[in-house]
C-alpha cells in the first residue's frame, strides 16, 4: 500500500499554508479545492452550530473536499477551544487531524492539545473597556469577533483594525438588551496566527505517523490508537484515571501492540487514587 501524490484539503481558512509543507516533505501535494464552504459543517462564532463531534466534522469537511475534487484521499481538521477543564481563567485547546480514504474508508486521526492558545472573551459596557483585551491578545494579528451579549450571530467578525472594532462594540452595545457587547478572538485560522502554528505541528504530527509503517501489512500510517487508563496508586495498587498504556495499531489490517504511555511513571501519586483519596 503506497501513499498517494495528491490530496484532497477540505478547509477555506488558509490552512493549507500550514499543513501542505509537512506532507510536501513526504512527497503529498495537497489541492484546496475551488468552491468548498467548511462553514456548513460548524463556526466559531456561533451561526451554525456544529453537527456531531469533532471527528464527524473533519470527516464531512474531508469528504466533501474528495468529493469536489475527484481525488481518492481527504485531509480536514478541526478544532475545538474554551475554558480549562481544571485549572480556573486559563484556556486549553484542542486541534484534530482526520486522513480519510474514499476508496477503503481506512481513516486515521491525529490529535494535538494546546494549553496555550490565543483564545480570549470579555464582555464590555463601553468602547474604552475593550482596550485591554484587545492589548493582550496580540491584535491586530489576530482577529476580532463583536457581538451583543447572548447574541446567536455576531455583529462582525475578522476585525483587524481598532477603529472597525470600536464602531462594533458601540453598535453591539447599542443593540443589546443588557447594553453590553462580547468581544472574542477569531478562531478561524487564517486570522489567529497561534492556531495556525498548532495545525502545523499536528501535520507534521500526522505526517510522522504516514511515514511509519504497520509490522504486519507495512501499510503506512502506525501510531496511536488509544490510550487506556489504570495506572496503580503507589500505597494501594488501586487502578487510577491516569494514563498507563497506549495502544498503537494500523486502521488498514487491524493490528495493535501495547506499550508504556510515554512519560508515565510507575505508580499514581496516591492523591490520584479513588481508594485512598476518595
């Protein structure tokens, strides 16, 4: 099983500015095809919700970029951004890679978290209040999204000038109920430089991965398929939530071996542990 020279990138953010010279270095030309609305399937901004999970939707951007494009292979990601699940005023993101082969429906999915991404919102009563968020989230190099508060569409989005923000910030405000409008980072790609650079490493992520191949079938694409939990508290030997074993595999053939979670210590500290930390 080779890989093939051309593929199919279903976004119309500009991500191929980030994802094409990782798999230029593995001999994958990638074509954006003319035409394709990624918007359909889910927006940042909030007009169109998105149907299903993560994983549906990179897969329905790369089909529908095979599909436009008559190629046998589609490339799409897709990203997911908001508060730290743990730890309080801090963001966390989440960036996914989907390869899908039309022909076999074989798919393989890489993975990246960012604990630091240009993700940011405040509400404001005033265009004088809107000069310290926009101070510390590198604008004008990313973008700004304007809406009044609990708005389902924005008033504006893909600001980049001071001037375009302060006019949408009064007329939110204006317009709002509650006189206050929402001011949040742009979190298409093209418009938040960090995003970009995180789709970046995940290619290179994805294309590390194509460039291994299966010890069974030496199908391309080896790496990981899960991880599974369960590594034992150090007083008790009680299973924890953590992390102790990942599972590598091919999605051609089916096999998998297991190995260590890289970076996993023997034993869970035992404040981790349901038993003695209940």
């Amino acid at each position: 099983m080779t890989l093939p020279k051309r593929v199919a990138l279903g976004t119309m953010h500009g991500k191929a500015a980030a994802i094409a010279p990782p798999f230029a270095a593995l001999g994958i030309a990638l074509e954006v095809p003319a035409g394709l609305d990624t918007d359909q399937f889910g927006t940042f901004s909030g007009e169109v919700a998105r149907a299903g999970t993560m994983e549906q939707a990179a897969r329905a951007k790369a089909k529908a970029a095979v599909a436009l494009t008559g190629l046998s292979v589609g490339v799409a990601s897709e990203g997911a951004y908001g508060p730290h699940p743990v730890i309080p005023f801090l963001a966390l993101g989440q960036e996914m890679l989907l390869w899908h082969d039309a022909a076999t429906g074989r798919e393989i999915v890489e993975v990246l978290r960012d604990d630091r991404p240009t993700y940011d919102q405040a509400l404001v009563a005033s265009v004088g209040e809107v000069e310290g968020f926009l101070a510390r989230i590198a604008f004008p190099e990313v973008a700004v999204v304007v809406a009044g508060e609990g708005a389902s569409r924005p008033l504006a989005k893909g600001l980049t000038e001071a001037r375009g923000v302060e006019r949408a910030v009064a007329e939110a405000i204006a317009l709002s109920d509650s006189g206050r409008a929402m001011v949040t980072t742009d979190m298409r790609a093209h418009l938040n430089p960090r995003r970009m650079a995180v789709i970046g490493d995940l290619a290179a992520q994805l294309v590390a991965r194509l460039a291994r191949t299966c010890p069974a079938c030496a199908a391309p694409g080896w790496g990981r398929l899960r991880v599974e939990a369960g590594l034992p508290c150090a007083d008790c030997g009680t299973p924890t939530a953590l992390p102790r074993t990942e599972i590598l595999g091919c999605t051609a053939c089916g096999a998998e071996a297991a190995q260590s979670f890289p970076a996993a210590p023997d034993w869970a500290d035992p404040g981790q542990c349901p038993m003695c930390n209940p």
